[in-house]
C-alpha cells in the first residue's frame, strides 16, 4: 500500500465519520429545540388551567364558599396577562418560540373584578401573586390584592 492511497483512506473515511457526527448532532439539536418548546406550552398551558379551574370551583361551591389561589408571577421569567370573559378567559404570553394566546372555558355567571384586575384583564407583574374569589348569591368576585 502506498503512504499517498493510506493518507488519502484515512480523510476520506474521517470525513464521512464527521458527516455522520454533525447530522447526528443537528438532529438531536432540532429533537431538544421541539422538546422544549412543548415544554414551555405545557407550563403555560398549566398556568391557564389553574385559573379557569379556580372560578369554575368557586361557582360550584356555592353561596359562601371563597378560594385563595396562588399563582406564578412568571412562566419562564416572562410576564404574562388573563383576559376574563363571562364564559372564557383567555391567557396571553411571550414564550421563547413567540406569542401564546389560549383559551378556557369558565362557568358563565356574574363576576366582579376589583383590585389589581382593570377592564377584566390581570397582569401577572402587578400586585400580589394571590387571587381571592369568592361567592355570594351567584355573583363571583375576583379580587388582586397588592396595587398601589
């Protein structure tokens, strides 16, 4: 065997090694960036579900009964807003692969939004991270503590 052909077998087959190690590598970095990015939606997903399941237990419970939620004043450091309808509210945020509007079905009733909470919409950056929702006769009321 010639020291040109062995020189010549040994890039070549390098070569092809390395072709495999970066499609191997851009594969696994695409299968990461989908993993997360579902991630991210499930926790937001999460997030807007803990809101409709609130109200929709507070309704249930009937006359007298109040909820004290808690709830993350980020999802993944980034701010977020519930929009209240009186059938749905829908979440809106940022996450790192763009814009995420949901929408959750609520019981319909009467709600009154006080505190923190103006033109029915929450802002997860604006007061205390606690939700406290309560019924009387029917109507439910969602009050945001923590606004200056």
């Amino acid at each position: 065997m010639l020291k040109g052909q062995v020189a010549t077998e040994f890039f070549l087959y390098a070569s092809v090694f390395l072709i495999i190690v970066i499609g191997v590598a851009s594969t696994l970095q695409f299968t990461q960036s989908a993993e997360i990015t579902t991630l991210e939606y499930n926790l937001a997903r999460e997030t807007g579900e803990k809101f409709a399941d609130s109200l929709n237990l507070v309704i249930k419970g009937g006359d007298g009964f109040k909820h004290t939620m808690l709830f993350s004043k980020t999802i993944l450091s980034r701010d977020y807003s519930i929009t209240f309808s009186d059938n749905f509210l829908v979440m809106e945020w940022d996450g790192t692969s763009g814009s995420s509007s949901t929408l959750y079905p609520i019981i319909t009733s009467q709600y009154v939004y006080t505190g923190c909470i103006k033109n029915k919409q929450l802002k997860s950056s604006a007061g205390d991270n606690k939700l406290i929702i309560t019924n009387s006769k029917g109507v439910i009321t969602v009050n945001q503590e923590g606004c200056q």
